[in-house]
C-alpha cells in the first residue's frame, strides 16, 4: 500500500505520523507505533487486514497471542527505523518533512514469518496466479529493493541508451512509493530476525497482575 501521505492531513494524522523530524528532532517517539494505525484510503486498510486476516493466526498460534501482539508492532517499528537507516544513508531521497503511515512494515513482517512457518504453502495472487508463498514473499522484497534504486536503476539504463521507454517509466513509478517500499523493507528484516530466534520475543510473557477483588466488612 502506499505509505506516504499525500494532500493535507487530518488532526489524527498530524499527531500520528512518522517523519524523520518529528521523530529525530522533536523527539516524538511515540509515533513509532501510531504511525502503524493510521491509513491513506480504504484501499491501503483493506489491502493490509486482508494480508493480516490470511496470516496473522499461522504466526499467532505459532508464537501465541501476547507475543503475537509484540511481533506485529516490533516489525512497525522495524519499518520505520529502516525508513530513517536509508534516509541517513542518502539512499532514500525523501523529505525529513514526508510524513509516513500504514501498519505495511508490521503486515510484510508477518508475510515473511508465514513464508519461514509454511515457505510451500500455495497462495493466489490477484485471485488466480498460483505461486509459493516463499516465492511471493522473495518477489515483494526484491520489488522493495528495485524501488529504493529505482532512479539510480533507471540512469544507468540510460546512460548505456537502453531502448525501451516503457521500462523506464515503469522503474520511475515503482520508486515513487521508496518511502513505503522503506519500511516494508525494515519490517520483513524484523520479522525475519524475529523468527529465527522467537525466544527473544519472552520478555513480552511478563504477568499481567488481576485487580483485586473487593474486600467487604
């Protein structure tokens, strides 16, 4: 889904988004998390609780409910430190200002856990293109990356005078969403560090302590 915000945001957007300064400069570290809940259309929503719908009990019967929870939203997390990895690196050419939403980092998090869990399992794109979930899930990450050097992709093919326009406008549209493509990246590199050693999600198993009932006199 695209990440990126585009026109004016609403108040909930405002004090929800993730951007380099709000986060670096104004030190508003919350928004490693709120960034996750906010969405740009129904589209982008629809797209994400499907994936999340089709997936997310394999993990979450996998790693149980609570630590489930912890996945999902360290894999949000991971999207938006790699958002601000590549944007220090100068590899993504954003804005400090561009403002980020979309819970895309945690969703790809849980594809790549499924693809790890179930890596034969058949899934169909688009409805009716039958691929291996490992497959689909190596296809987005390369996609992620193509995206992210999408422009340099692009003058280099120019550069030797590569003769298909078409291609080239096609690399440029995939790299108009690098922000997004960005924290996917970072949330498959979380879900993949997460399930190659799920212990590191115990610390989440903490006791939740019960209210006390009420004593009578």
């Amino acid at each position: 889904g695209k990440e990126t915000v585009a026109g004016p945001m609403s108040i909930i957007e405002q004090w929800g988004h993730f951007s380099a300064y709000t986060v670096l400069e104004l030190r508003q570290f919350w928004r490693y998390i709120t960034f996750q809940f906010l969405h740009g259309s129904l589209m982008h929503i629809g797209f994400n609780m499907f994936v999340l719908y089709m997936f997310g009990p394999m993990i979450e019967n996998f790693l149980g409910r609570r630590k489930f929870l912890f996945f999902y939203l360290l894999c949000g997390v991971g999207g938006g430190v790699m958002y601000l990895l590549l944007l220090k690196l100068g590899i993504l050419d954003v804005s400090p200002y561009t403002p980020l939403i979309g819970a895309s980092a945690g969703i790809f998090g849980v594809l790549i856990a499924a693809a790890r869990l179930a890596p034969r399992e058949e899934v169909l794109i688009f409805g009716i293109i039958s691929a291996k979930l490992r497959t689909v899930a190596i296809g987005l990450m390369v996609y992620a990356v193509i995206s992210l050097f999408s422009a340099q992709i692009a003058a280099m093919l120019i550069q030797i005078g590569f003769p298909q326009p078409e291609l080239l406008k096609l690399l440029m549209s995939a790299g108009s969403n690098a922000g997004g493509e960005a924290a996917h990246l970072g949330g498959a590199v979380a879900g993949l560090l997460l399930m190659l050693d799920p212990r590191l999600l115990s610390v989440f198993e903490f006791p939740i302590p019960r209210e006390r009932p009420l004593q009578t006199y």
